[in-house]
C-alpha cells in the first residue's frame, strides 16, 4: 500500500483539489505547547471573545465593556482578570478606571480569525 497520490489518471500529476504532502512542522517543546494552550483555554469563553473584539477597535475600561457587551461589571472584571493572567489584556490606571487595550495584535487575529471561520459557515 502506497501514501504516494495515484497519478495514473493524470498525466502531468497534478491533483488541484489535494494539498501537497508537506514535511513535519518543527517539534515545540511540552512547555510551549501547554502555554499555546492556557492562552486558548483563555480565549475559549464568549464573552471573553466579545472583549478582545472590542478592545480590538480602543482601549475600554470596564464600564464600556459592561455597555457594549451588556453583561454585568463583576462578569466583565472576572473575565478581564482570566484574560490579564494569560497575557492577553493589559490595564493602565487613569484616575479612578483602568483603561484596558489588548497586548498585542497576535491575540486578536486568533480571535478575528476563529469568528470569521464561523461566519463563512453561516
């Protein structure tokens, strides 16, 4: 039995609807692979998604968060301390508030990317 594409059929080998056999990606180390999934664990929750993608347009304190989104603040601020843990937000105190932003764009292109994969199956 061969893992080859069966290129009897076509001449020139070309099979447009296969993806071609490419070679393992680099081994990443147990540690790595456990902060690649903490960080998706911290993304996995809706209202958690629904933070990114506003804090994806500026950076929102938590009354923002609780208008747009309308969920209630201690909701809003339990969700912001899993999201501030994994390195996803970041706050900065300004008077009484802590303006939150995303730490980078990485993040929110995991975020973007995941809703627009969901919406072209829509």
């Amino acid at each position: 039995m061969s893992i080859a594409p069966d290129t009897r059929h076509d001449p020139e080998g070309e099979h447009p609807d296969e993806r071609p056999i490419a070679a393992p990606g680099p081994v990443r180390t147990p540690r790595t692979l456990a902060a690649a999934g903490d960080l998706l664990r911290a993304l996995a929750a809706p209202v958690r998604i629904a933070i990114v993608l506003q804090l994806l347009e500026h950076a929102r304190c938590v009354h923002d968060l609780v208008d747009a989104l309308g969920v209630t603040q201690p909701l809003i601020s339990q969700h912001l301390r899993v999201l501030k843990a994994a390195g996803v937000v970041e706050g900065e105190r300004r008077g009484r508030e802590v303006l939150y932003t995303l730490v980078d764009d990485h993040l929110a292109h995991i975020v973007v990317d995941a809703v627009a994969h969901v919406e072209e199956d829509a």
